[in-house]
C-alpha cells in the first residue's frame, strides 16, 4: 500500500521509458521496490549493452522482469550491428539474453526506408516489441530534418508495424529534435506533430524536468516520456499527478 | 574512528539538510556507513512520499533515525494535502510513518497567516519539529517578494513556534529566493536579511557547490544549509573544514 | 563473457581515472561487476577521505583491489598535510589504509619546485605509484600559468620520478585548465602540449562527455583521462569503442 493513499486521485498515466546506462545489479533490484511499478520500458542506452558481462545483463533483466517492465538495448547497438551485417546474430542474442523489445534507428547511420521496413518487419516475426526512432545524434545533421519529415517518417514506421515512435532527444534533451539549444520545446513543430500523428504511439523523450512539465501540461498525465534518467521516475510521478509546485493544481 | 585523524580540528558544523527524492532503501542503510555522521534533517521531497510504498516509506525512516536523523515529506505535500482539508489526515500518516518532523509552506498555494500559524501550532502539539519555508516555486511568483516580506514572515514563523526557517532555492537553485537566473547569491538582500533575523534559526536552500561556499565564506562552517543533494553531503562536509579548493585555506 | 561479442573489435584503451566523491561501500561492490575492467585508478576526490571512517575507506580500497584498480586521495588532502608539515604522517596514513597511489599537487598552495621533488622522491621511495597534477584549482590563479609553464612543470615532473601527470580540470570541466568558461578544448594549447610532452604519460581531467569525445577524435581511444564521474564510465568505455553516436563510425 502506498503512503497518504488518502490523498490519491484517479488519473491516465503515459508510458514511461528510463535510460538505464550502466546500473549495477543489487542496485537495479533495490531501485524497484522504489520506482517499479512506475517504468514501462527501459533502454540500456547506445551500445552500452556490448561491454557488459553477460550474466550481468540476464540478471538486471531479470529484475526488471519482476516488475513487468521491457527491456530493450539502444537503437545505436542495432545500428551498429546492422551496417557490419550481423542483425540476425544481433537479434538472436537479444533473445538469448532476454531483451523483450528492439529499437530501429537510423540516428548513427543512414539505412534505406525498404531496409527500415524490413528490420521492423523481422523483429516483429521474432516475436519483439518493436520501437523506432526518428531524428539524428548530431544536432548539425538532425536539424537538416522538417518537421514534416519526421511526421512522415513516423507514420512509415507505423504503417510498417512498428508499436511505437520514439522522438530523438538525446540524453542532453538540448538542440536536437523538438527542442532548441536551450532544451526548451518549439511549440510550433510539436503543433505540427500532434495534429498528424496518433500521439499514443508517439513516445517523446524528454530528459529535462522543464521538457516533461511542457509536455505533461500539453498533453497530460498521459503522455508517453522516454530518456528519463533512472533517478527522475519518482519526480515524474509527482509531476504527472500535480504533486510538484510545477504541475499543482494544474492537473 | 575517521581516516586521516591527525589532520582534524574542532569547528561547530551547522545543520545540513539533505533532499531524497526516491533513493533504494539497502541504498540508504549502505549510504549512511559514509554520510551518517553529518546529516541531520532529510526531506522527501515535494510529493514523493504519496507515490511510495509505505513499507519502504518506513524501512528508509528507520534507517535514518539509526543515525539520528529526523524526516520529513516536502512542504508541497502538506500544501497538497492542506488544500483538499486533509490536515489532520496528514498529521496522523506523518506520525504513523515515523516522520519526526513537517514542513509548513505555501511555495505553491496561497493560505492565510492565520491559517499558516494555526497550522504551525498545530503540528508542534503533535509533537514534531516544524520547519517552515519561505518563498514561491515560480519565479514568476517568487520575485514578487521583497527582502523585506521574505524577513516579515520569517519572524512570524519563528513567532509562531517554528523551530526554523528555511529560505525557498528549489532543486535548481536558479532565479528564485536569494539566487539570480546564474544561481548566484544576492549579497545585498542576504544582508539585509542577515541583520533582520536570528541566523541560527534560518536554514538556506544552497543546492549549487558556489551557493554553498558562498555561504560558508559568509556566515562561517556554522551556516545551516539545505537541499543538498544526497551525493553532495561528503563535498558539503569538506567545504566546511576547507579540505576542499573552494575554502582551502579561508576557513 | 561480454554480451554481443561478436561485435568486439580490437583496440587500446587509454587509462581510466575515476572520481569517487563518497560512494557508499557496498555500492562499490555491485557496481565493479559491472565497471571493474574499465578502471585503472580511482581518486577518492580532494580531503573527502578525511571525512570518511576508516574502515569504511579500507573496504573500498579493497573492493577496488579486487579488480586491479589502484586507488588513491586527492592531491588536496596531500596539500593540506604538507603545509601542515605532516607529509610523513599523511605517507604512513595512506599505507595503512591500503592507498597504493598518490597525488601531488599545488591546485590550493604554493609549493616550491625543489620541495615538489622532494616529495615526489620520497612518495616513490615509499613504494607508491606517483602522480603529480598540474594547474590551479581557482580559475583566476590558473589563468597565469601559459602553456609553456605547464608543459615545463609537467617535464619536471617526470623527470623527478612521477608516473604519470594529471591536467586539471576539476569536477566542473570549466574555465580551467585547456578548457574555456564553456568547458570546450582549447586547441592551439593542446596542440602545443602534444607536441612538447610525451603523451603516454599524461592524463587528462575530462569530466564532460563533449571533452571525453573531443579528447579520443585527436588522440585515439588510447588517450588517458582522470576525473570521469563514477556512472559515466561505462558511456567512455562505448565512446572509446564506437559504440555512441559521438564516435560512431569515427573510431
């Protein structure tokens, strides 16, 4: 039972993805009774998951799994795998290792649509959550992208099979993507965004309070976060129920 | 017996308030091996208190008041609470969980003066130490105080009963309460507010290491400062014997 | 056995010094399973030592000597004694709490040239690695060193027996050192650095990610850097291997 349960009020909670770049084991499992039953997803970032003992990894997953929550490693790993040729290697480790979902990125590399859909595709056949990534790692190629692109991009995906579109934001949140050099949301592009995309498949990332309060006042409690660092879940919690002076009384 | 005793000298530590936001409980037993000695309030911050276990809730309280530490849930949480007419519901959970200690604000609410020193009076016959806080959680809101308020309601809290005060600096630290939009202090109004209060019953936000020199340069190791990040305890302790850069050989 | 190794490539990897500012005991233990063979030293930062119980300090020490990892006390704790005229306390104090390194350093105070060597001798007469560090901890004192004085007081210092000299570059990584007030590189001083010091010998503080990327695109993943905060050394480890969108392809 949670503490002053009195004070609860009903509300839609949005998913939630954490970044999780290197947590020690016992810490992931201490971490739960904390924050588990509050993360959906969580991303052993970029190619972290490459220089970890592998019973490590089986074990935090496992602890993961406890709580119902899907691991999956960066998109940047896929990538990285997927322009040597070893995706089939890649996604038979992924199951061997207990990953339940893929990210599918372009962000590092530059993979034809046709490819994109096949990748999707084939993840999908292997029995993954799948999740896509629109939008680029360097601030100076991402910004080459329209906000029209990337709405294209994202129903592409979509149509292709992918359950959900991740909007690259890095773990900076600033200069990339929906967010200018200061970290702050461009109101217009994300306008632009909501009106031609289905925003529960849209998952934001938003590593920055101020860029979770922007979407959460935007979309409410229910919008989907991404990128959010481990020690942030309990702060957006409150956030999305008006338990923080940045969000009472406005929820 | 600490490390390196031979290089100790006496000095009178002002209180250190820490801001757990969620930390694992085996987390908080293993930390206080390192901290213990130098804390001596920790506040749950804003709401997250209402969005734990109450198990877990209760195993943290304990382990702090294994090292004489008191707790309480952040000022937004009574406020939350205190607005839906749940006063005494709040007091009676504080108690239950082992709190020893609320605060009284309203950074993020509008109540009376008299409200507010009924309140403080009314946790103190409950038993627990009462702090309270001055200041807004929006800048916007925040700026809107003069010094001269800011000294006006500190005395009516001390008045009142509060065993202290705390002066409003957020997790950011940044263009609120006493900090410019750089976190930088505002030595003029610090020094007014310095004449005009007892010093030892006010207790500073200074969650940035240049706040917490800033202060320690000013008012000596003796400053009682809060919202000092978990993993920030050791540095804090260190500035306060000038064993670190900042206040080497100015203390 | 790594996860996903059949993606491993060969390289070398530059040492790895890591800030430990006051991780608790046990929290070392899991988390060496998963940083452990990343780690070359690790510095327990400037006096915190001295703040810390002495058998919490030796359990670390120990954990970290289980993964081969020296550790040792910052170079400010090594100033503090030694204008305290307490040099051979601190040396013995060291050696009983299992230090197998240390720092010397001028970051806080002045020490003569002649003493510098001194010191230096006598550390390495008493079995310890030695590494001397080079720079002011206050930006305005460490302005007036030119990189011609740096480059002489680093040669200096190899010649009077170190093993390796650090650049400062303190915990913020900015206005120190070759960083300007925004913690970007400067590259004319690097460039002359390069070109008058031996490389190998040097490891450079760099405790932002853009510095750590900046630092492994002009010299390799081989290059050595200090003063890598504990949870960003599994993200350096990817950045030396390729496996983050900074380096992707680049490596």
């Amino acid at each position: 039972m949670r503490a002053f349960e009195f004070l609860y009020k009903d509300f839609e909670r949005g998913l939630t993805v954490v970044l999780d770049k290197g947590l020690p084991p016992k810490y992931v499992e201490d971490y739960l009774k904390v924050c588990g039953d509050y993360i959906d997803f969580v991303k052993f970032g970029w190619g972290t998951s490459a220089v970890i003992n592998r019973d490590v990894i089986k074990e935090k997953i496992n602890y993961y799994k406890d709580w119902d929550i899907k691991v999956y490693p960066g998109g940047t790993l896929f990538e990285y795998a997927y322009v040597k040729g070893k995706f089939d290697e890649f996604l038979d480790e992924c199951g061997k290792l207990g990953f339940e979902a893929v990210e599918i990125s372009d962000g590092s590399s530059d993979i034809s649509l046709e490819k994109r859909k096949n990748a999707i595709g084939k993840a999908k056949d292997n029995g993954f959550v799948v999740l896509t990534e629109v939008g680029k790692k360097l601030p100076e190629k991402d910004k080459e992208l329209t906000i029209e692109d990337r709405v294209k991009l994202i129903n592409f995906d979509l149509d292709a099979g992918a359950d959900y579109v991740i909007i690259e934001g890095r773990e900076s949140g600033k200069g990339i993507g929906l967010f200018d050099k200061d970290g702050k949301v461009k109101e217009d592009e994300l306008n632009v965004l909501a009106k031609n995309v289905d925003i529960n498949k849209i998952i934001f990332e938003a590593p920055q309070k101020n860029q979770q309060v922007a979407f959460i006042l935007k979309f409410g409690s229910s919008v989907n976060l991404a990128n959010i660092a481990f020690d942030e879940v309990i702060s957006l919690e409150t956030l999305r129920r008006g338990l923080r002076g940045d969000t009472f009384g406005k929820i």
